[in-house]
C-alpha cells in the first residue's frame, strides 16, 4: 500500500481520468475526497467504489472555479478525513471554437475552471499542507495543448501553458516545505468527455492513425499520477513534467 494513512483531494473526480485517478489511489491506501460538479450522481458511485474497497471517501459537491467552494472542499476533507496529503488538480473545462469566433464569456468560463481552479485549490492544499508540517504531494492534470497550440482551443491551451509554468513555480517555492508539485501532460485519451465531440467510430478510426495505434486510457493515466504522488517511487521528483501521450506529439514516421 503506497499510499496508506494518506488523504487526497482528487478534483473533477466523477469521471474521465479524475474518476480513474480516485479509484487507483484509493486502490493503494488513500482516503479520498472526490470533488464532482455537473455529474454528482457519478460522483456518488465513486465514492461507494472506494468505500468498496475499505478506504473512507466522501463527495464534495461544487465548481473549483468557486473558491469559497474551494475553502470549504479542503475544510471538510480535513474535518472528516482527519489531514490533506495530496491534491490532484484534474477539473478542467473547455470550449473548442474558432479564435474569430468566441465570446469573453467563453474564456472567462474556461480559465475559470482550468486556470483559476488549479490555482485556487493548489494554493489551499498547499496552505493545509505547510500547516500540518509533514510535506506533501501536488500532481496537476495539464495536457499536451500546453505544449503544442491545437487550433479551436485558444483559451484551452493558455490555460494549460499556464498551469504548467505555475507548477514549476509553485515546485521551486514549496521544496522548503518538503511538499513536491508535478504536472501530467496526457495526449489523446479515451473519455467521457470526447464524445462531445466524435462517436465512438469516429475515434476508433482516428484513434488507429495514432503513434501507438489507439487514443490513451484514464486508468494509464491514473497509474502515471500515482507514480507522481507516491513518495516510494518519486520522492525525488519536483518540478517535472510526465508526458504520457503515446507519442502523439511526435512526429509520424
């Protein structure tokens, strides 16, 4: 058990890699807070999954763009699980429109969610953490956009560059305090979430012109946050950032 006697925050946890990332660390000894905004019934199987599993879990309903919702995610998870080990910012939200095309309020809503979000609750795991005074593990779910400028994603990919450069930040400012920052970078994976945008044709067949012949799934990426937050296998990682895309931003042979 990697991760036993440890707590952990995993935010836009209901589904997709979040969803996968709760249960792989609950998996390995943690009690987990699963934060869940527009699909709290999800939010809830969650929970139950964990609690399956022996650890004790609870849903946290409300948006990380909030941050008095924030406030009050990190207060009862304290209250309830007992201390704050690790954060996992995955929540994210994106808009896929046309530069020329999107509205402020549009972006607004985007960093809100993806920008501000990873800000407000880091920054008041951090605080938890440096309280408690035993070190800490932050892992943030960025992606590749932040790496390479898809088009229609404007606000998606500042977002991300963003987080990315307050990450290492944050890494360089929290070592002190022995609670160590990584980002993610995942490339095309399988979600929930991309079937807003494609049928499960559409991404079967675009999945097989990938690198690796198949878009990624949430529990490889889970096994890839567990790794970052782990102090057995990456007590001596801070700062970094772990692509794990299937080469997609490689070029093709």
């Amino acid at each position: 058990m990697k991760l036993k006697n440890k707590v952990a925050i995993v935010t836009g946890s209901s589904r997709g890699i979040g969803r996968a990332t709760a249960i792989e660390l609950a998996s390995n000894g943690a009690d987990v807070a699963v934060n869940a905004y527009s699909h709290p019934e999800e939010g809830q199987e969650v929970v139950r999954e964990i609690q399956g599993l022996g650890r004790r879990s609870f849903l946290f309903q409300g948006s990380v763009a909030d941050r008095a919702q924030d406030e009050a995610m990190v207060r009862e998870t304290v209250e309830r699980l007992g201390r704050l080990d690790i954060m996992v910012a995955n929540a994210a939200y994106s808009i896929r429109k046309p530069f020329l095309e999107m509205e402020v309020e549009e972006v607004e809503k985007t960093w809100g969610v993806t920008l501000w979000g990873v800000f407000h609750c880091c920054q008041l795991a951090a605080r938890q953490m440096v309280k408690q005074g035993d070190g800490g593990s932050i892992a943030i779910v960025s992606s590749v956009h932040a790496y390479r400028p898809y088009a229609l994603s404007t606000a998606y990919n500042g977002a991300k560059a963003a987080i990315n450069h307050m990450a290492a930040t944050w890494a360089a400012e929290l070592a002190q305090h022995r609670i160590r920052v990584n980002i993610l970078e995942p490339g095309w994976i399988d979600t929930p979430g991309e079937r807003a945008y494609a049928s499960d044709q559409q991404i079967k067949e675009r999945g097989s012109k990938l690198l690796m012949g198949r878009l990624g799934t949430s529990e490889e990426m889970a096994k890839a946050v567990l790794f970052m937050v782990s102090e057995a296998d990456s007590s001596y990682m801070t700062g970094s950032c772990l692509r794990v895309d299937g080469g997609f931003v490689l070029p093709k042979p």
